[in-house]
C-alpha cells in the first residue's frame, strides 16, 4: 500500500515528480510516483477526512 497526504513528505516521490512536471500548487495536496510491472491494479482514493478529490493515472 503506498498513500501520502503531503507529496513533498517523500523526497523520492517529490524528485520523481518535479523531473516529470507533475508537482502540484500547494505543498499539502497529496501526489506520488510509483513504478508497477505491467498488469492489472486496483487503486482506492479518497481524500483526507473522508473529502472528496481528483486521481490521474499516467504512464511513462
């Protein structure tokens, strides 16, 4: 399970995001980068507080 409330928490995932141009506005949004092996996944999002929120998936 991977998850983060505020995407500059983990630097590995803030770096991969700067490189990519994918760094939000404001510092508490939530955003990360994960590598996955080609195949089927699930994602559950759901926003801080049970709030609502937006996801985009991309691939590289």
């Amino acid at each position: 399970m991977t998850a983060n409330d505020n995407w500059q928490d983990d630097v590995a995932s803030a770096s991969e995001l700067a490189t990519i141009g994918l760094t939000p506005a404001d510092a508490s949004e939530s955003a990360l980068v994960i590598t996955l092996l080609p195949g089927q996944y699930t994602a559950i999002v759901r926003g801080n507080n049970a709030g609502t929120g937006t996801a985009l998936g991309r691939g590289l």
